[in-house]
C-alpha cells in the first residue's frame, strides 16, 4: 500500500506539535525483541488478532456474498476449511467489526451440516469483537451465515453522484490493515495465509472484480465467480462492484475504471507491462498470472492498495505525464515483497513497505532512469527527515511494537523510507549484483510465506555476512532496525535536478527576477514539488499572486502539486485559493492529500470553523477510514 497519508511535508509538525519549538515526549525504546526470549515471543505475536492459528488454522474461505446497495450491507455465507492443530481443541476464535451473526454450522464433508453453538463478544476498540464458534471433533468446516454493517470499516458505499459516470452506485472494500474482519468473519491476521473462492450477486448493470482470477470478457450477468488459488493473508481480500470496463494493458496487464475515466487511465498506465518485465528481470518470476489495475473514485482513501491480480488506485495518479505512475511501480513491487513475501505482524510492516519502496526505485530506474528514481529518492528522503525531527524518538524505529496501537492509524512513512534508505545502504556497502542476488533469493526462500524481522536477520547473517566477512559491521544492522533516527553513514540519495530547480528559485526569492523568467517548460512533478517545498516559512501576499499567475498553481489538474500549493495558500491566507481548496477536499478522499490540509486549517481558529464548515459537508463522501483520521484531527464525534 502506498501510504503516505499521515506526515508529509508540514504535516507532522501540525499534527504532533501545535507550534514548531515544541516536540512530543521521547517514548522509552523498548529492548530489541531479536535479544531477549520474551522479546522473541512478543515479535512473534500477532496483537490485533484473536486468532490463535498454532491451534486451529484456515486454509481456504468460500463467499456467497449479495451485494444490497440500498441498505449498504453483503449479505451471505463465508464458509471455512479449518486444519486444527491441537488435538484438544474444539473451538475456533474469529475476528469480526460490526458483523450481525445469524447461524453456524460445522460439518466433516462440506456437504452436510449441523447448528453449531457460537458466541459474539462484546466490541473492543481497534480489534472488534471475537468471535467464538464450536465445533465437533472431525469436523473441518464451519458455515457462518452473517451480514455486515452500513459503516463497515472496510467498505464503502457510494451513491451514483459520488461516481465519475454519475448514474451508478460503486462498492469497494480496503481491508488493510485489519478491516477485513469487518465484510468476511475470519483469521484476519498476516500470520495466516490461505486461498479464496466466491460467488457475488450484484445487480445486473454493475460488475464485481476481486483480489483474484477476473474474467475481463465477463458479461454482466449479476452473478460473478471468482477464484484465488494462491495462498495469501486476509488483508489482501479485495472487492469491487461498479460501472466497470476494461482495457488490455500488455499480454498479461489491463485496466479496469468507469467508462468515463478509461480512456485516460489505459494511456496514463500503458508501461505496467514493461515494469512486470523489468522486476521479473530484477528479482524472479511473476506468481500471481495477471496484474491488472483498478482505477477507483477519487474517495479512495490511499494511492494504492497492492490486492493480488488486482491493484486498487487513485485516480489523483493521473496526472497525464507519466510522472506520478511510481505508484504503479509500488504497488507492483508487492507482488514480491508483502504479497509473495509477508510481515507476520504489523510491527514488522517495514519488511512490506521498506523493500516495496526500494524496488519501487529500482523499477522506476529501469524503465524511465536513474534521474526519475533520484528524484523521488530524495523527496521520500525529506520526508524521512521532517518525521525524525517530528516523531516521538520510539516510532522512527523500523521495529517497534505495536500492541495496544491502531495499524491503520499509527504507521508513518517511517516503514516505507527509512526500510528503503536502510536497504540502499546495504546495496552500497556490499555492491548492487551481491545485494539483487540476495534479495532475489530471499524472495524465492520465503515466497507464500510471512516472516518476522528476527526471521530477516538471520537470513541476513546466513546469506550476506557470513558470506561476505570481510564487509561485517559495515552496516550496523541491529541499529537500523531498532534504535530510533539514522544511523552515521546512511546512503545519500542526490538529484542534480534538484540544485538546477534551486539555482533557478533564488534570484526570485532575493528579489532579482520575477517567477516568469523561471525557466521550468521540462520539469516534472518531482521538479515542482521540489520548487513548492523549498518556498520559505513566509511569503507576502504579492509574491503568493506572483507565483500564481506566472504558473497557475490555483488551477492546476495535478492532484500532488495543488496539494503541496493549497498547503502554502492556507498557511498564508491567499483567499484566490478558497474555492479551489473547498473543491479539492469535497472531491478527493485520499487521506495523504486531504489530511495535512484539515490539519493546516486547524491551526487558526478561523481556519478551523472552516475545516469543520467543509468537513461536514465531504464527510459522508470519504471512507470509513478517512473518516475515522479526520474525526480524531478535528474532534469530531461519529
């Protein structure tokens, strides 16, 4: 998933300190769990499940799902094939949110079935409610009979008007991190791999698309049946159902969006096939048969969501250039590291987020250059820095504990840039074909599988220290991963690009030239946002119209560089940009772009009565996710 939602460029400082002098509390860092036994067993530990699959594990779920877009609810059966473990055992524990039980049944077969006894906790916050269901001794299969609820975390219901074609509902699911409990009753932790079938019952105009085999020759029939034959944790359990079309990409790749929004989407994302075939190059064979895209409402609330077979993503990534499709490349990067290659917990989320980014920018190298890849290397650099100096010390670890913290809402960009920044410094102290070597092997040792960062370091001493002796110590691993910001000797990553963008700046901001004799006909958006990022802490009105007029920022159709320009706007009062900001936050939901704006409005008291002024009217536009994180910025209650 490519997150970036929480603490990018001012960001941090609004939400975790009011004012600019004054940073949070350290936190105590905890011992590193690779140490100690009981740090050992906590690494193991999967906290935001109740799932214990040493005793009981499922192997394979089968949905028959109806969709009701009236009452906004799936309605149907998720059958499960159990492989218990313990012997004793005659119960399995599931996590559910917000899910009304009707009936369980058990059978041995799965063909005939018996009323099993069940009981639905109470809700506990983050982890929902656990459910218990019996079973009989030799039974392997348990039915449950269930419907979700109209705000399920991990969906969302949107209105014909809410759609680009305006005539149509749209249903989509995000089930990381832990919302897939809220739409399918289940093991819902990435501890626990298994494969999925399933029938959905749409209405016939609408077609339904999953993280699994699509047919994209499919007539709307009103029933779909789907099939994912590769074992995978429940957060890549994915959903769609809408006014969908679809478009082939390459032999392998397409796009699926609303019809209006196709034809934009196919052109924008017409090299998937050559970033499939430069990663297969890079780093092993594609397992997952076909990587088709989905194009989303703009509510989506991430850039991407990497469900196998089919990523989710913005549509604020087409930025007709080409240069915000490094998403793309992110999401893609997953197929090997996250989806083929899984976190066991959440703690370990940078063993998805830090390899996916790094070979994002390998990918993103070897299709459009050195150059791109710098670029953006040195703007996810930035922004690792603005969290180090911003976060509380604990958090800038790549391994902490998340026990008792929400995933959803407590993971930074710290997993995705320092992970990456880690792994480049690695390639640079032992060399680039050593390190791909690795890592090509690290993915085929552990393809369908999850590990734990303790699992890493061993593989890790094994394969490249033990092998390479001479190097030990050169990377001081234990520190990377469990002390708090950067250690010495940190891989620099560096853009001459960016020192032409700056050369150019300064004789504007010293007052010798005016912002059109600024060359900038070739930049890119990483050019841009470099300019807008490099803008000091205060501007006069006259240069913010200035800067506007000679570039046009207040109307530009790029989601990433309004985003950074309406930041500026606010933070300087330039009133031109108020009706381009109500329209930007009531019709994109992606948290990274909306949520820094809420917070930058926040820090005045006019500006926060406009913030709730706008957010009361977008709020029943975002996902339940979005929703959520705003919420608890402005102090709204549900």
């Amino acid at each position: 998933m490519r997150l970036r939602c929480l603490l990018l460029a001012g960001f941090a400082s609004g939400l975790f300190a009011q004012d600019q002098d004054r940073r949070p509390t350290p936190m105590p860092l905890p011992p590193p769990p690779a140490m100690t036994a009981t740090g050992k067993a906590e690494a193991a530990k999967d906290f935001h499940s109740y799932a214990e699959p040493s005793q009981v594990l499922t192997t394979h779920i089968a949905l028959d799902l109806k969709a009701d877009f009236e009452k906004r609810i799936l309605t149907g059966t998720a059958t499960l094939r159990l492989k218990v473990l313990a012997k004793s055992v005659d119960h399995v524990d599931l996590d559910t949110r917000d899910l009304e039980i009707e009936k369980t049944e058990g059978s041995k077969d799965g063909k005939a079935w018996t009323p099993v006894s069940y009981v639905l906790a109470a809700k506990v916050p983050i982890l929902g409610s656990k459910l218990t269901v019996s079973f009989p001794k030799g039974s392997h299969f348990l039915r449950i009979s269930y419907r979700t609820s109209p705000g399920a975390s991990g969906l969302q219901w949107l209105t014909p008007e809410q759609t680009a074609g305006k005539k149509l509902p749209f249903m989509f699911s995000q089930s990381q991190a832990i919302n897939a409990r809220s739409w399918v009753p289940c093991q819902d932790s990435p501890r626990v791999r298994l494969t999925y079938s399933a029938v959905i019952h749409t209405p016939k105009s609408l077609r339904a698309v999953m993280s699994a085999h699509n047919d994209p020759n499919a007539k709307r029939s009103g029933t779909y049946r789907f099939t994912m034959p590769n074992p995978i944790p429940s957060y890549l359990m994915a959903i769609a159902i809408g006014d969908l079309e679809f478009r082939a990409l390459g032999k392998r790749t397409g796009v699926y969006a609303e019809p209006s929004v196709l034809p934009k989407a196919a052109k924008e994302l017409d090299d998937t096939e050559k970033m499939v075939t430069a990663t297969e190059k890079l780093y092993g064979p594609y397992a997952w048969g076909r990587y088709d895209i989905l194009v989303l409402p703009p509510s989506f609330p991430y850039g991407g969501m990497e469900n196998p077979r089919l990523t989710f993503a913005t549509p604020t990534i087409l930025a007709g250039d080409k240069s915000l499709v490094s998403l793309i490349a992110h999401e893609l990067a997953h197929s090997w590291s996250g989806n083929l290659v899984t976190n066991a917990t959440w703690s370990d989320v940078w063993l998805n987020e830090g390899f996916t980014t790094y070979v994002e920018r390998r990918i993103v190298e070897a299709v459009y250059g050195r150059r791109q890849a710098e670029m953006e290397a040195m703007l996810g650099r930035q922004t690792l820095q603005q969290l180090i100096e911003t976060l509380p010390a604990a958090d800038t670890a790549l391994w902490f504990s998340m026990k008792g913290r929400d995933p959803d809402e407590d993971t930074s960009e710290i997993a995705y840039e320092k992970g990456a920044l880690f792994l480049r410094t690695v390639e640079e102290a032992y060399g680039r074909k050593p390190f791909d070597a690795f890592l090509r092997g690290y993915f085929h040792r552990y393809a369908f599988r999850t590990v734990t960062t303790s699992d890493f370091l061993h593989y890790f001493q094994k394969h490249f220290i033990e092998k390479f002796p001479n190097k030990k110590g050169l990377v001081p691993i234990q520190e990377w991963i469990y002390s708090p910001g950067l250690p010495k000797g940190a891989a620099e990553p560096r853009s001459d690009a960016f020192k032409r963008v700056e050369a150019k700046l300064r004789p504007w901001l010293d007052g010798k030239a005016a912002a059109t004799s600024i060359e900038t006909q070739q930049w890119s958006t990483q050019e841009w946002q470099h300019f807008l990022q490099k803008m000091p802490e205060s501007l006069s009105l006259a240069q913010m119209k200035e800067l506007d007029a000679a570039f046009h920022f207040t109307g530009t159709g790029n989601a990433e560089i309004a985003f950074l320009w309406l930041q500026l706007a606010i933070r300087h009062g330039y009133s031109p940009a108020e009706v381009r900001l109500r329209a930007y936050l009531l019709g994109i939901g992606r948290r990274k772009l909306i949520l820094p704006l809420y917070a930058e409005l926040i820090k005045t008291p006019a500006g926060k009565a406009r913030a709730l002024e706008i957010y009361r009217q977008a709020r029943s536009g975002y996902h339940p996710i979005a929703q959520t994180s705003i919420d608890q910025l402005l102090g709204v209650k549900p």
